[in-house]
C-alpha cells in the first residue's frame, strides 16, 4: 500500500497506469484472531527461552530464521478463535457441480458458473465462521474479476481445482501420455479454464525471485511443482470448501493462493528482503486483470443489460455482466467465438482476438428483444395451452374468430 502510493505521487508511469485503470481492494488481515494466538505463542517461547539462561538459541529463534516459525508453533494461526479453518469453510460449489454432471443437468438445467450457495450454508445456525459471511458479502458487493490470497508455510502458487473428485465420479478421459504428471492421479478435475489458471501462476511465480528455486525441495515435503512454483490445489493439499473453488464456482473472479515462504514469521530485518522477493510479482500478478476481453452488453436503445451471460466457446465457463452491463473476461493470447445471451434478448455473438500485450481487447454486444417474451406471456393469458392452429381453406366460425381476437 505504501510503494503504490508513494510511486503514485512520485508519478511512476507503471504504478499510475495500474492504479488508474484497476479496482484494487486490500484486505491487510483475513483472520486476525488466529494470527494474535500464534504471535502470543511466538513470544511467550522466545521469552520462556530467555528466561531458562539458554539466550542464544532463543533469541535466534525469535529473529526467524528457519526454525524459527516452527519453534512458534505457527500452527496455532490457522484457525479462527472459534476454531474455524476459514479456508475450507466455504460452501463446497465443485462437488455439487460434479454431481450434477453425473446426473446431465449442466448447463440446461445446473449452471456451469454462479451456482447459487446452499440454503443450509445461509441459515443463521450453519457453522459459518463470521469472517467467512463478511468475505461472501464482500465477494457479492464487488464484480471482482482476479484475486490471491497470501498465505505462508510454503513457498508455491496454488490454484483451482482445490476439491479432489471422487473416483467414482470421474468422467472418462483421453488416455495421458506416461509422462504426464497427473497420470498417478485419477482424482483431478481440472477447470475448464486451467489454461488461464496456470499462466497466472506462473506470472507470479516467475517474476519473484527465490520461487522457482525448488532444487532444495518443499518446506516440509519434496517438491511438488516441478521446479516451476506452480501447482494445482487437488494434486498438492486436496480440500473441499476453499475461497478459491468458491470464487471460481460462485462468482466471475479468478482466484489463487499465494504462499510466500516457509517462516510465517520473518523478524523485521527480513521484511525489506521479503519485500524485494514479492515486489516484481505482485505488480505482474495485478496487471494480468487486463489481459483478455472487456466490454459492455446493451440492447438496442443503449440501456445496459445486467446479468447478461457471456460464453466463450471451448471454455465450459460462462461470466455473467455487472449492474452497468458491463464484463471482464481473462483469457490467454488466441481467436475466441463470443457471445452474449439474456433473458428476453436474442443472443449475439462475435469473434474477439487477445493479444499478448496486456490490454484487455474490447468485445461490446448489442441485443434485440426476442418475441418470445410476449409469446410466453401470451401461453400463460391461454393457460399454457397451444393455440389452436387456423388451416388455411377453411372459414373461421365467429366464435372461432371471437376467441383468437381476444387471444391477440
């Protein structure tokens, strides 16, 4: 917050540029109850060590250097204080889609995109953390379009699918290639945009600078990225309920978790140096917003249409349009066959081109009133029957004539 403001003033055309042309919304603490608990516990052992005359490896400890977090017991951080893991507290989107797939519903009659939350998950008694219900609220608030939540512990960019699918429920798929990583795995479920997910990893895990190094393997286990920094969610820590499924699942942003290092808690004389690790990074991550497609969904009088949905062919995800008509759609470099479809409108579609530099390319659509609006409303005047079809050659009765007069 301190470098985008102060390279704002000092009129730095890259930081201008982003803050001008970008939403940005900062949240400094999603759990700041769990993050009081392991602070108290980090003290309270550098100073229990101190006070038992062993000062050098105490004080080591409390400077963060690698045992240092785990000393600390950091784990104690990770839930709430009434004892939520807010990351698997959200409702679970990805295994209720799945089930509908196994049932042929989607798209017809389950969507692919804004699956509606749960009634149970809604009701005042559900175990729902309050951090989790002010996030959901913010998320609905807000058409965010890309996002990361940061996290430590590990040094990796992980991204969706987090949720493992059942075996059992597992579509058949082409045959993989030996070499394939996920030939091991039958329990992956990759979205239809991991394309997309996996560029943005890598946009963030190549710019920092200590990221890719995984010669030396994981903070606590081997490597799970093939040098790269990246990695699916399901294939490294399988969990259901996470932000990142439920933001894919219920709403239009992209979202990926960020872990920063293996010591949660860095003494100060480390921040500047974490800082120039991640700088470069975050900058290059925010900037992704503006590749791929944007515009706005009108009808023919210039009204803007919202909820308008826009579906690219070949991506089994649709996007739907905010309360000004207007939409942001992420894609990779490529030719793309849009279309933008609403209620009461017919549908329009287009071919819309992404570039590799970043600006998103602009693909607005304009919609015409469909007759099928006034049709319907016609049936349900009818009581939903068919109207009675006249045959040509054959004079109506008045009666006849009397009713399709009121009908009209």
């Amino acid at each position: 917050m301190q470098f985008l403001c102060k390279e704002y003033q000092d009129g730095n055309p890259r930081v201008r540029s982003l803050v001008t042309e970008t939403r940005i919304h900062l949240v400094p603490s999603l759990n700041p109850d769990g993050y009081e608990l392991a602070r108290e516990a980090v003290r309270g052992r550098w100073e229990g060590t101190v006070g038992l005359g062993d000062a050098a490896p105490g004080l080591t400890a409390a400077l963060g250097c690698p045992q240092g977090s785990e000393l600390g017991n950091w784990a104690l951080g990770h839930w709430t204080e009434e004892g939520y893991d807010l990351f698997e507290n959200f409702p679970d989107l990805a295994s209720a889609l799945w089930a509908a797939e196994e049932r042929k519903l989607v798209p017809h009659k389950f969507p692919n995109h804004h699956i509606p939350i749960p009634e149970h998950y809604l009701a005042e008694d559900a175990t729902v953390a309050v951090e989790t219900r002010a996030v959901m609220a913010w998320m609905e608030k807000n058409p965010f379009v890309l996002g990361a939540n940061l996290q430590g512990g590990e040094k990796l960019v992980s991204y969706p699918f987090d949720t493992a699918r059942p075996v059992s429920e597992t579509p058949a798929a082409a045959p993989r290639p030996p070499e394939d990583d996920y030939e091991d795995n039958p329990e992956l479920q990759e979205t239809p945009d991991h394309a997309i997910f996996r560029w943005l990893a890598i946009s963030y895990a190549s710019a920092h600078l200590t990221m890719t190094e995984t010669f030396h393997g994981g903070c606590h286990t081997q490597d799970m990225t093939n040098a790269m920094g990246i990695v699916q969610g399901a294939k490294w820590h399988p969990r259901a309920g996470s932000m990142n499924d439920f933001s894919y699942l219920h709403t239009n942003c992209l979202e990926l978790s960020i872990y920063l290092g293996c010591d949660k808690f860095p003494h100060e004389s480390e921040l500047q140096q974490e800082w120039e690790n991640n700088k470069e990074s975050l900058l290059t991550f925010m900037e992704q917003v503006h590749r791929g497609i944007k515009g706005l969904v009108t009808d023919q009088q210039g009204e803007p249409i919202a909820n308008a949905t826009i579906v690219v062919g070949g991506i089994n995800h649709n996007v739907k349009t905010a309360s000004s008509g207007d939409y942001w759609r992420i894609l990779n470099p490529g030719e793309y066959r849009v279309s933008a479809r609403a209620e009461g409108y017919n549908p329009s579609v287009k071919t819309c081109s992404v570039f590799y530099d970043i600006g998103a390319t602009q693909c607005n659509f304009v919609l015409s009133r469909s007759n099928w609006k006034r049709i319907r409303e016609i049936m349900a005047m009818n009581g939903n029957r068919p109207i009675r079809r006249i045959l040509p050659g054959r004079p109506m009765t008045l009666r006849e004539r009397m009713r399709l007069r009121m009908r009209l």
